[in-house]
C-alpha cells in the first residue's frame, strides 16, 4: 500500500466540515433549548463520522507509510503516538474513542445521554487537534 497524502487531505477537509457541525450543534445544545430527536440523532452521527475518518486517516498512515497494522481503534491512536504522528497528550485525550465509537454504532440500545454530551463538548477540540497533528506530520514527512 502506498500512502496518498491527496487522500488524507481531503478526508482531514470533511473531518472540519464534522467538527464546524458538532461546533454548531454543541452552541444549540449549551444555549438551553430542546434538542430534538433529529438533532440528538445528528450528534451521535457526527460523533460516529468524526471516529471513523480520524481511524481511517490513522490506519492508512499507519499501514501505508510505517508498515503497521493496528490490532483494533484503540491501537491505532497508540501507534500514532508511540511513532511520534500524534503527540502522547493527544493519545491520552483520544483514550476510548474506539470504544465509544463501537458503542455508538452497535450499543445504541444502551446509549447513555451523558456520554455522548461529554463527547460533544470535547470532541471537536480533540478532532482539530487531530487533524493539526497529521498535517504537521506530513509537512515533516513529505516536506
């Protein structure tokens, strides 16, 4: 596999277009009004699309460029970090997002509320910071 900065770009754009809409929901949901079902089910699916384009941006790094595969979502920001991608603060920051994403896809009979508006809050902050952390790193890597 041969890594394709063209591609980690352009999902790093939709993972801004996530984090402006998470922004936008996080305002609504903080100024105290009702949020109703339709709102509710677009922050879980903007939480959900963020996981998953920051594991598919750091599996392909890892695979493509440094010849790693990951044993699973957790392992993938551990790797990314252990191989100097992300810094060790951001891993900690990430710290069960695998989890939660696999809760969000497959646990949503046991979705608990308060979770997700934790995740709310600190998500598009720690996707950003995501997102930064690649871009530094392919500006140190391909120059």
């Amino acid at each position: 596999m041969v890594l394709r900065p063209e591609a980690i770009r352009e999902r790093l754009l939709r993972l801004e277009e996530v984090i402006s809409h998470l922004e936008e929901l996080r305002a609504d949901r903080d100024a105290g009004g009702h949020l109703g079902f339709r709102d509710e089910w677009s922050i879980e699916r903007g939480l959900q699309l963020g996981a998953e384009i920051l594991f598919d941006v750091g599996n392909h790094i890892l695979s493509a460029h440094l010849g790693v595969i990951a044993r699973d979502y957790e392992d993938i920001i551990a790797q990314l970090a252990g191989m100097s991608v992300i810094p060790g603060a951001l891993r900690e920051d990430l710290r069960g997002l695998g989890g939660f994403r696999n809760i969000l896809v497959h646990g949503y009979l046991i979705l608990d509320e308060e979770r997700v508006a934790e995740h709310l809050k600190a998500a598009p902050a720690r996707f950003a910071a995501f997102a930064a952390a690649i871009r530094e790193w392919l500006a140190r890597t391909l120059g």
